[in-house]
C-alpha cells in the first residue's frame, strides 16, 4: 500500500480569530486522522524514533495500537515512561527528536509522532475520569524542589514506587514553567492540573509557596527526615543586554510578562498585577519564548508586534510551527537587528515619573552575518551606518534565562557552573551527597522532555541509592 508522503495537517483556529482570544490554537486530530496518521507508521525493527525520545516512549507501539483503534490502550503505552504526555504532545520538539529519526522522514514528511501523542493523551482525559491508585508505601521519604516537568517527572517515577513525596514550589501554584511560561493558546492549564492531581492520588504532596534557600533549606529539608532531595528549581533568572534605558517601565523580561499574564491573570480588567498593554510592542530574541511572549502581547490588545533578532530566519531558534503561527498572525519579524538603546521620556513634574520614565522608542543597528563563531553559527557582525529606530512604546527581553543562585549560595557543596547550573554526574547526583538536580537548574533554559528525561534518570539513581533497585 502506497504511503502518503505528508504527514496530516493539524487542524487550527483561523489566524484571525485566534490572535484575539487565548484560546488553543491547535484543535487536534479527530480519531479519524489521527488513524490515518498512525497508517504512515513503518514500523521499523531497529524503533529509531525511540532513541530520538529523551524518555524512551515506545513510540512503535502506541502508534500501531492507534491504528487499530485502541486509543486507551496507546495511552497506557505512553504512560510506561511518559509521565505528561498530554504536555509533550503540545510543547516538545518532535521535529529535532523522535520526529528527526523517523525512517518515513528520510524521503517522505516523517510521521506525526507528536500530534498522534497529543491525541490519546486527549482521548484519556475526555474518556478516564477514574484517578491512579497509590501503591503501598516502601516507608522512604524524598523531598523535591520546583513542580516544573523535571520536578514532576522525578515525583512521579518515586511515588510509582512508593516513596512518600512531597514537591516544594516556590509559587502559588504547582506546574512550573508550564504555567507561569507557556502561554494557554499553547498549553491550556487545565491539562496540567490534571497531570498534578494525578500525581497527588498517587501519593504526592504538594506545598507550594515554599521558597527552598529561604522558607527552608536542603540542610533543613534533611532535618524533616527526607533520605534524598531533587533539585528542579528551573532557570527563572532572566538575562539583559545591560543596555541604556533597560529601566524605564514598559521594559519586561520575557519571564515577568508570561507570568503576569498566564499565572497572575493580568489579561483581566483588574488584575491585582496589571502590565502595560495595548500600543506597539518589540520582542528581543527568537527563541519560543520570544514567539509566546510576542503572541502573547498579540492578544493582550498590541495594535503591532515586532520580533527583533540578531540573526537571520535561518538560525532562528525556535520551533517552525511557532514562528508560521506567529507570522500568520500578523506579527512582523525585524531579522538582522540588534538593539542599542531603549529611548524613553521623563516628566519630573509626574509622580509616576519621579524615578523612571516611560519608553518612547527603541534605538537598533543592522547585522550581516560573519564568520562562523565556536559554536558553528555565523556570528552577526554591525552594519556601520545603518542606526534605526523603532517607534514602541514597550519592550520584552526574551534573551535567555539562567538558574537562580539562592539554592547555591545556601547549601554547603553544591557546586556550579561558570553560568550557574548545578554540576551533576550521569546519574543526576550532585558534588553534595543524596542531593539530585535536573532540568534547566543544571543546563540552563532547554526543553521540557529534555527536564523530565532528567527527572527520570535522577529517580532511578535515588531509587537504587535508597532501596538498591535493579531499575
């Protein structure tokens, strides 16, 4: 049987509709399609597409029970390794993973691995109301720190084997990133309420509103009897260009703006933690926070929307079906750009004024790419001459992120990287013993399948270290 060369599309709201509501832009596949999709399916023997799958979802298999219609059964499947695969199935980059080492991808479009996840993992949650069961206790404690997807993949592995868990979170609400950073358009939070509830029938405690290097400290964490700690505290430090006019209000960290917005509801006509909306908006940077922070302003009521990036579309970092959607949705992309100044007025005679001004403007050069840096990309080079200014009136970095130091510079041996991430070895342990760490706390702001393939491997080390388990 002939095999069709593209993979489905995934059906969308209209550009038009969507760039003005906060709802999910992706509809999913109907079990027809998606059907369909799992047909293209080969089924090669050598399963490269597994070893392309931080978290070694059996991927042959689930797609081959879909094609046989057996949706729950291809949700058990993922669920052997997959702890969020409703999450994976919106947010991960199949198309540098699994997606990348599909055999049908070598001549045709490779299969849609990450949509056909998303779908049983959607098909469960309409299907399923029925919750875990928690195993019987084994009578070992282990405390983790961030509900991030390292957090919870780790807190769910342990609890599977009953160890008594509980997960400190620094915010009000459980979810990390996944709800203070990826916009609702993109992953709705109901569906990660769902994944944490899953994990509290089995057993999982959550406190939130906990700050661990200041509510309490590993060493404390260590007095209340937990035998082992897992650090998952993310990367939630934002980056600057330490450029002039960086503090004039109307400048965000792309990590202020998401959280203001996606936690804190600032979209609401009187939000307890308002930011500026409306007017015309530059974001600094091309990486997915980037797209979700200029979307996102999109929505809030923008009346234009630029992305600023040093580099050209080519090198352009974040995932292609969010820089299409973007596009689609009328934001304008100004590439071989980088900013100077941040312009701004002062009025002396308004209060509001009396320390920073507003922003007016942003002043910005033109690039061309030189050669090659050490990492292999054409390092952008200015273009004399060619000063230009933007007329916005507010600014979002969105330049990167890096870990917080408050757990560092309160817990003895635990040493760091010169760019902060906290040094582990294969197995997640720390330089200090029966500490673990993962996710964007160790290398910094990357995925959420590579945070929780870290998650994984840490609760498998801290389960061989307690109990001596074989796996």
């Amino acid at each position: 049987m002939a095999v069709d060369p593209k993979k489905h599309e995934m059906p969308t709201q209209d550009p038009k509709v969507r760039a003005h509501n906060f709802s999910e832009v992706a509809l999913g596949y109907t079990a027809e399609i998606a059907a369909a999709e799992a047909s293209r399916c080969l089924n090669c023997k050598n399963r490269p597409c597994v070893s392309g799958c931080p978290v070694n979802v059996n991927i042959p298999d689930f797609i081959a029970q879909i094609a046989k219609g057996d949706f729950e059964g291809a949700y058990q499947t993922i669920q052997q390794t997959s702890s969020l695969p409703a999450v994976c199935g919106r947010v991960c980059p199949q198309e540098t993973q699994c997606e990348s080492k599909c055999t049908l991808g070598i001549r045709f479009e490779p299969v849609g691995i990450g949509r056909l996840e998303r779908f049983v993992a959607d098909y469960h949650n309409a299907n399923v109301t029925e919750l875990p069961q928690a195993p019987a206790a084994n009578g070992h404690r282990v405390a983790i720190v961030g509900s991030g997807p390292s957090g919870l993949t780790c807190a769910g592995d342990l609890a599977k084997k009953g160890y008594a868990v509980t997960v400190y979170e620094a915010l009000h609400t459980a979810g990390g990133v996944l709800v203070y950073g990826i916009p609702e358009f993109r992953l709705p939070k109901s569906i990660v309420a769902k994944e944490v509830d899953s994990l509290k029938a089995l057993g999982v405690t959550f406190e939130t509103n906990v700050i661990i290097g200041k509510t309490l400290t590993v060493d404390e964490l260590f007095d209340m009897g937990y035998e082992a700690v897992f650090i998952g505290s993310g990367a939630g430090l934002p980056n600057f260009m330490n450029i002039p006019g960086e503090a004039y209000k109307g400048v965000y960290s792309a990590n202020e703006f998401l959280t203001r917005s996606n936690l804190m509801k600032a979209y609401r006509d009187d939000p307890r933690t308002p930011i500026q909306k409306g007017g015309r908006v530059a974001v600094v940077g091309g990486g997915n926070v980037a797209m979700d922070a200029a979307r996102t302003a999109l929505r809030l009521g923008a009346e234009k929307v630029y992305i600023v990036y040093r580099r050209s579309m080519e090198e352009l970092p974040a995932r292609r079906e969010e820089v299409e959607h973007a596009q689609e949705e009328g934001i304008e992309f100004r590439l071989l750009c980088n900013p100077t100044e941040i312009l701004g007025y002062r009025n002396p005679d308004d209060p509001r004024d009396a320390k920073n001004g507003f922003v007016t403007g942003m002043r910005c050069v033109r690039m061309e790419l030189g050669e090659p840096d050490a990492g292999g990309r054409r390092r952008p080079v200015v273009i004399e001459g060619s000063d230009f200014t933007l007329d916005v009136d507010t600014v979002i970095m969105a330049i990167g992120t890096s870990p917080n130091p408050l757990i560092k510079s309160t817990t003895e041996g635990l040493e760091v990287n010169k760019k902060g991430g906290i040094i582990v070895n294969e197995d997640g342990l720390t330089t200090r013993e029966s500490v673990y760490a993962g996710g964007d706390a160790v290398t910094g702001a990357a995925t959420v399948i590579s945070a929780m393939g870290a998650g994984k491997t840490a609760a498998a080390a801290i389960d061989r270290a307690i109990c001596g388990s074989a796996e």
